[in-house]
RNA sequence: AGGCACGUAGCUCAGUGGGAGAGCACUACCUUGACGCGGUAGGGGUCAGCGGUUCAAAUCCGCUCGUGCCUACCA
C-alpha cells in the first residue's frame, strides 16, 4: 500500500529579505561552515577517495592584490566541484615567509640593519620608527633580534592574508597551516638537505657566482632576469709585451682592467693570428696577459679581440676554468675595489708602483665611480703599455643598449664573486628532470613547454646558500685545524634526531659546546638556505613527508599543483627537482597554471609601478561571490586585463539567483511526477548540461562550465522556462494539479541542479538558497557536501515526445515579446487575441506546448495561420489586441 | 635570435571545419504579481594582413605584421 507522497511545501518568502545582504549572509555561512567542519580533511579515508592540493604558501611581505584573489579562486572552485563529487579534501595553506622580501620590509619598516657581529640585542625594545627616526642611520641590531623582529612583522601579514582568504571564501583547512620558518619546515627543509648529502647530490665549492652587492649573497640563475641597460663600448689600446706592437679591444668593463688576466681573439680571424701564443700588456697596470684564441670570440663584435677579466661575464669563467688563468678578483663582495697590491702573489706587473699608483685611484670605489675614473686616466698618454705614445683609450666610448643580469629583486647588475656556496648538482640530471616533467599533467598543456623549455636550457647547477639571515640555516658545521681555520671540505652534518637544527647555538655530533670557534673545535656554517630551497617542498610538507610515513603515502604525490606561469622555472622546477632526488616521484599529478590580472594597459600589476588593485574594497562592493565570478570567467594560463564590468556581471548573477529561487520555491503543490511535455523538454536540456559542465570541471576548465551554467540559467531557466510555467505552477492554468505538480517538480528540480552547478563558484548565495528547502529535504546540510549533479538527478523522468518542444516554445514566446515591445507596451500585457503563424509542421508540433505559451504571454486566445514560407521552429506573431 | 601564446564589436572576452557570438557600454521601450541590485527589443565586426588546403576557413597549413611571456646572446 503506497502512502501518497506529502505535498511540495511552498517557501513563506515574508521570511526572507527583500534583497540579499551578502555581507551578513558571508559572514553567517563562514561561521557555519566552520561548525559543521566540511573543509576537514579526514585522515581516515583512503587515498582513492582523496584530492589533494599542494597549495602555494605566498609571501606574505609581497603587496596583496586582485592577482592573489585570481589564482586562489580558481584552485578553490576547482576543490569545491571536487568535493561534491565525493571526495576527501586535503587544502593546506602555507605561508612563504623567510627570505629577503620580509628583511628588506623589515628594515624598512623599523630603520635597522643587521649585524650578526653585534651582540644580542632586545627585539622588544625595537618599535617602528616615527618621521624623524627614520631620517637617522639605520640602527644595527644583533642576528637573533633581527629574526625576532621578521617574525614579528611575518606574524601581522600572515593575518592580513588569512582574512582575505577568508572572506573570499576559500575553503582551506586551516588546521593544516604552516609557515616555512617554523619548525616543522625547518626539519623537512634540514632533513632534505642531509638526505641530498647522503645521496652525493649537493656539493660545497669555492667558486665564481652570481652576487648581489647590494644584499650581498648568492643568487641561482632562476633568480636573475635581464635589464637593458646604458652602457658604452670602451676602445683600449693594449701593448704587446716585448715589442712595439699594440691593438685595440673593445670592452663595457673598463672598470675591470686590473682584472684581466688574458685576451683572446677567434683563431680565424688574420688580423690577430700573429699574436696567439704571444703575451699582451694592459695599459695603466702593466700586467702581461697571455693571448689565446677561442672559437667563442664572435670577430665581428667590438674590435674582434676581447680582454677576459675575472669576472666579467659567464664567458670569462669558462675561459679561465678552460686555460687555467690565474684568479685576479678585484670587485668586493661590497661591490667596491677591494684591496689590490701589485708585486704579490698573482698581482704581477711590469711596472709595480705605476701599477699600485693606478689602482689606488680606484680602489674602494664603486663600480660606477671607478668606471668612470679609469676612463679618465686611460686618456692620459703616460698610461700607455706600448710605445705608441697616444692614450690607451683609442676613441671616445661608443654608448650601447644591452641587456645586463640583475637579481630579480637586486637593484644593481649581478656580479660574479669568487665565494664559497652549496649547490645541488643538477645539470647532469637533466633527462630525467625533462622525463618527470612529461609525466605530470599541464594545464594549459603548454605550458609543460615552460618547463621543458627552461629545463633544457639551465646552465647552473642549483645555489642554495644564501648569505641572509631570515631563513632556514644549514645543518651544517666545519671542523677547525689545529690554526682554528675551518675545513670546508669536512663539513660536519646533524644527525636527523637534533632536527630543527640552529648551528650557531647548538654543537656538531661528537663536540661540546666549549669547542666552538676554538682550535680542533668547530664552526658553524653561518648562511641560510635558498627560500625555494624550502618551498620546493611543499607537497612533503603537508604530506609530513619522513615524520610521519602513513601519512605520507596518503598524501604524496599531491594530484594538483596551482600556480601561476613565471614561478615554472623557480617553484615548480624545484619542487619536481626534490621529488626526484628524494623519491624518484614525481611531487603531483598535474600543475594548474593561472595566468596574470595585468592593469588595464595590460601591464603586469606590481607594488612598484604603483598600477595594483587591491581586493577588499571589491569584496565589500560586489560581495565575495561577485569576486568569485569574475576569477573564474578567465580560463586557466590566460592573462586578462582587469575589468571591473566583470564584477558587475557577477553580481548581478548573485541577485537573479536569489529572486529565482525565490521565485521557484514559493509554489507549493501536490507531489506529482514530472510528466507535462514542456517539463520534460526542459529537464532533458538539463540533463545535457550537466554532462557538459561535469566533463569541463574535469578538466579543470571551470571558465567554460560557468558560462554554459550561467547562459543556461539565464536563457533556458529565468527568462524562458519559469516565464512559460509560472501560471500553471500557480495552479492557475487550464492543465489541473497534475500540471501544476509537474510545474512545481520541474522548477525545483532546475533549481536544485543549477544550484551545485553554480556551487563551486558561487558558494554564498547558492548555500542561502540551498539552505531554504533543499537542506533539509537532501539531508545534505550544505549544498558544499551535496552530491554532484549526475543521471541519477533525472532518474525516471521520461524523455520528451519532441526533443525541440522547449525550443519550439520559446521561439513562439518570443516572436509574442517582440510584437508587444514593438507596439511599446510591457511584456507582462494580456493579450484578447493574437495570431501565430508558423509552418504547417511547426504549428503541428507546437500543440504540445501551446497552452503554456499562451498563458505565460497572458493570451486569452490565439488562432494560427500557416505560413509555408517560414523555416522550420520560426513564429510570427501578428494581430496582437491588447485586452484593456 | 629561438620557442610559446595571443590578435574576433568601442571595452573585456568566448567560440577551433558549416549560422559571427556573450557581457559591459550605446539606443529605444517597459514602472514592478521572483527580480529596477530588474526586464524587452535593437544598432554595431574586412574574425590583424596576404596566400594556400577544402564543396565549405575566425577555426587547418604557410608567410607577413603587431603584442605579451619564456629562453638565449649581451667583449
């Protein structure tokens, strides 16, 4: 015996606002979302049944502005369309906070620099300055009060993005937080630095590389970008030593003359083929240099011979690695000329006090200065090495565009500085860091070219010592000899038990704290390493990588990486580089590249060209799910302009959505299947549109399954359908309960199914819907755990009689629409009379559907009139007499 | 210099072998029975250019121009 089924409840829409309040309803479904516990990663559950994002930790001394918001929407809409088909959600969100950008705002901020010679300090007494605090010196504080004071700034920023993440409405577990200083990042980061050792694949050398003077510490090449830059061909006239001949090279680095220790030519090239093997002797020093030819000299550059200093440029290190030349290093770590005394050591000369009498003019000054003193006193006659009698400088400097290396974040050229530093030994492993790459799956799939691309060209293998003090330290310490000198070729390791490890506080394996910096004791290794050198690990960190195995086999590899395209050849590189030194994995399935928010110059938006956006103002005027919408109308790897029209858009959308479902769940009725011909036209559109919208979130192609769920809502929900059954959902129409309970299924059942469609994107205002019926009659307490739209939605609806009888209806309703705009009255007008014609076979396929049209254009009657000449689904409508 | 991407309406962008589209902006109209934080209707494009393949090209191929990014060179 079938008990009748209760009877569809209608919405009591007095309860309900007039408009929606998206700050109040935001702030609520947080709260509530929070209680309820659905971001909670459940540790329980197998891998098979878990999707997991390896989440970029941002720096959080970096401006915040619309970008973020961009990216981290689209990995949050991507997580959310994950999660209501079912999966257990592991979201983690770190943050990137060591390294120069926070003690460069650090300094900034409180007018200090650090000296880790100095004593400690007390942190606590340090407050950020007032006006004329800031015009004194900077203050000079100790290492550790320094670091206290990075924490302390780190601490306040990390909040300033965690609100923001919030109110946008990501939906982080943030249980699983983390910062990479903190200890549990300083142990992974330490511990994958002894496992690299263990293997053999980090190395510690004493050799030429990239320097910034201004913050004085090692960069890797992923760092170092190009800058056109003014410079000048210098003409300068060298002797050859023991005869009167001379020559004339080109160089832009005059300044490093003292630095020459040869000149080469290409071995072609007759004009300087007599010179090979012969030793050539620099103007001003006298130093004789030997001459050698070299296939990598280009004879139509400059003059065709060049000096090699050390260290000019890359060249220069592989000409005097190749030829053993002698080191000469006269640029400072400082990015001044240090001091040089001719007559020692490798500083040979012809002319021993002329030359110390040149180079002291020079010495202490800075590049720039010195290049331009030396300019001048190669123009005096006297300094000539030949016997020619004209000044050294041959002609006036000939001023030249050319792109010169910078750090990234370094304000003046990158020097190349003989210090000793860690790499990771890379280059020999290209093949296999290419074939990982191939393995992983890149959306857009061109960017896997980024990749490759960079890959296949990386010349250097991986610094990762950096001469900072706001990072994690090496594990590191070197033994001392008997002289208290430290043996950098012996270093001592910690043993992973003393992990997170301070060298500079605690003492290496087999020595006592007493033997610190004392003969036969030990030292510590005082730099820190690589940021990325810790953030490459991200995937281990959330996965508590060697803490914590079990968990680690649940967790890693991730099965995405977002991120956006100009860290390919830093963070992502990296990171797919310790997944194979460590694992032979790979450290995720697929990498999920966001493009840019460029200004609308299409600029890229940056805090120093004054041009970001910054979010919150945006959240507050066009609510979180306006904001949403907009990031999630660009497609994965694409650079948009930005666009506030879009936010409006997005909006809008928020308040049709709200009125709709007010609209839809105010009709109440008896439970009746969905049977009506209109009904079932519409729902077998529907049905088609998930498949759609399912199969493009798959492919994390979210963009394109907004806009169909959007059109959808709009032109085959909102304007057409609930206009065409509004009469007959009211019990208001000739078709009696069965057509108004098949009405009402229908309108819910759309209803329902846009909803989650729309979910991902738009959590607010389709939670405030949900909430209002569909919670309680799913069972599913937030429509973020509801089930994803499927077949089973649609299970026992029959396919319509006529696939095309929604269409054939909304082509009538609007040819009706048209004439009344036509005639300028409303839509909404009663009608006394119309006719529509149509084709014989169109007219008998509209029967179907013919009542629904006529009600909804509020037609008392309508006769139709065949008209052969018309296409097949096309209407018009003629006759129209208003009823008042 | 090489690679990748892009060039579609005034703007921001979809569309990747058959009908040139959306939103914004613009024009006219509608004063509201879910919605004026609305709605209806409309004007507007040499799909960068040239050539090719095809019955058919915005879409595929080649070249050219322009923009952006990545890489290289930078004595």
């Amino acid at each position: 015996m079938n008990t009748p089924a209760p009877p569809i409840t209608a919405l009591d829409t007095t309860s309900l606002p007039k408009h929606f309040d998206s700050p109040t309803a935001e702030a609520y479904w947080d709260r509530r979302w929070d209680e309820l516990g659905i971001y909670c990663y459940d540790a329980a559950r197998p891998r098979s049944e878990t999707f997991v994002v390896d989440t970029p930790p941002p720096t959080v001394s970096g401006s915040l502005h619309v970008g973020h918001v961009f990216s981290y929407t689209h990995t949050d809409v991507i997580v959310r369309h994950r999660r209501m088909c079912g999966k257990n959600i592991f979201y983690p969100m770190g943050w990137d906070d060591n390294g120069l950008p926070t003690e460069r705002r650090v300094q900034n901020l409180f007018n200090v620099r650090c000296d880790p010679q100095v004593p400690t300090s007390d942190a606590a007494a340090i407050a950020p300055p007032t006006g004329k605090d800031l015009r004194q010196p900077p203050r000079v504080v100790s290492r550790p009060t320094f670091i206290e004071l990075c924490h302390r700034v780190t601490r306040e920023d990390e909040k300033a993005f965690m609100e923001l993440f919030r109110r946008v409405g990501l939906s982080v577990d943030w249980r699983q937080e983390y910062a990479t200083i903190d200890d549990h990042c300083r142990y992974l980061a330490q511990f994958s630095f002894l496992d690299l050792f263990a293997k053999g694949h980090v190395y510690c050398v004493e050799a030429p590389t990239m320097w910034d003077t201004g913050y004085q510490t090692a960069v890797a090449q992923a760092e170092v970008e190009d800058r056109e830059q003014e410079g000048a061909f210098h003409d300068i006239r060298f002797g050859v030593d023991g005869s009167d001949e001379s020559f004339v090279i080109a160089t832009t680095r005059p300044e490093l003359l003292a630095a020459c220790v040869a000149v080469t030519a290409h071995p072609q090239d007759e004009r300087y083929r007599q010179l090979f093997g012969r030793r050539a002797l620099t103007p001003l020093f006298r130093v004789p240099v030997v001459i050698f030819p070299s296939a990598l000299a280009d004879p139509t550059k400059g003059t065709g011979i060049l000096m090699v200093c050390t260290f000019g440029d890359q060249t220069d290190v592989q000409w005097w690695r190749e030829q053993g030349l002698p080191l000469r290093q006269v640029l400072g770590r400082d990015g001044r000329l240090q001091e040089v005394v001719f007559g020692t050591g490798n500083w040979e000369s012809r002319n021993t006090d002329a030359a110390n009498a040149a180079y002291r003019q020079l010495q202490g000054l800075s590049v720039k200065q010195a290049r331009k003193a030396i300019v001048e006193m190669l123009r005096d006659p006297s300094a000539a090495a030949d016997s020619s009698g004209a000044a050294p400088l041959a002609a006036a400097p000939r001023p030249l565009r050319h792109s010169v290396k910078f750090y990234e974040k370094g304000d003046s050229p990158l020097e190349l500085v003989t210090t000793r530093q860690w790499f990771v030994r890379l280059l020999d492993k290209k093949d296999e860091l290419i074939a990982a790459g191939e393995k992983i799956g890149w959306f857009p799939a061109f960017m896997g070219a980024r990749y490759r691309n960079w890959t296949d060209n990386l010349q250097l293998d991986w610094c990762i010592s950096r001469q900072r003090y706001f990072g994690v330290p090496f594990p590191v310490w070197y033994p001392l000899d008997g002289a208290g000198k430290p043996c950098h070729d012996r270093p001592l390791v910690a043993s992973q038990d003393a992990l997170p490890v301070d060298p500079t506080t605690a003492a290496p394996p087999g020595y006592g704290a007493d033997q610190r910096g004392a003969p036969g004791g030990f030292t510590a290794e005082a730099d820190v390493f690589d940021t990325w050198f810790t953030s490459s690990l991200s995937p281990q960190i959330g996965s508590h990588w060697i803490r914590n195995p079990a968990r680690h086999g649940k967790l890693f590899p991730a099965d995405i990486r977002p991120q956006s395209h100009e860290i390919i050849r830093t963070w992502a590189f990296y990171t797919i580089a310790k997944a194979l030194l460590h694992e032979r994995n790979v450290p995720w399935h697929s990498a999920v590249i966001s493009g840019w928010i460029l200004d609308p110059d299409r600029k890229k938006m940056s805090k120093s060209k004054g041009n970001t956006v910054t979010p919150m103002h945006l959240l507050d005027e066009y609510s979180a799910d306006g904001v949403r919408y907009w990031a999630a109308s660009a497609r994965l790897g694409t650079d948009t302009a930005f666009d506030e029209s879009v936010l409006k858009i997005g909006r809008r959308l928020v308040t049709k959505l709200f009125n709709a479902g007010k609209f839809a769940l105010s009709q109440g009725a008896g439970r009746f299947p969905i049977t009506h011909e209109l009904d079932r036209a519409f729902v077998h559109k529907l049905a088609a549109l998930v498949e759609a919208v399912s199969k493009d979130f798959e492919a994390y192609e979210f963009a394109s399954a907004l806009a169909d769920t959007e059109s959808f809502f709009w032109h085959n929900y909102t304007d057409t359908f609930l206009e065409l059954v509004k009469i007959r959902a009211r019990g208001e129409g000739e078709s009696g309960a069965a057509g108004q309970g098949s009405a009402v299924a229908a309108l819910r059942l759309g209803l329902s199914v846009l909803l989650r469609l729309f979910a991902p994107v738009l959590p607010y205002i389709t939670e405030e819907v949900w909430s209002w019926a569909f919670a309680a009659e799913t069972g599913a307490c937030s429509i973020h755990v509801a089930t994803w739209p499927s077949r089973i939605d649609f299970a026992g609806i029959d396919a319509p009689t006529d696939g095309g009888s929604f269409d054939l209806a909304v082509a009538a309703l609007y040819a009706i629409n048209k004439q009344k705009t036509a005639a300028g009255a409303a839509v909404g007008r009663p009608l006394q009379r119309l006719v529509l014609a149509a084709n014989a076979a169109t007219l008998e396929r509209f029967t179907a559907v013919r009542q629904d049209v006529l009600e909804s254009s509020r037609a008392a009657t309508c006769a139709t009139r065949v008209e052969a000449e018309l296409a097949d689904g096309v209407f018009l409508a003629e006759e129209l007499a208003f009823a008042n």
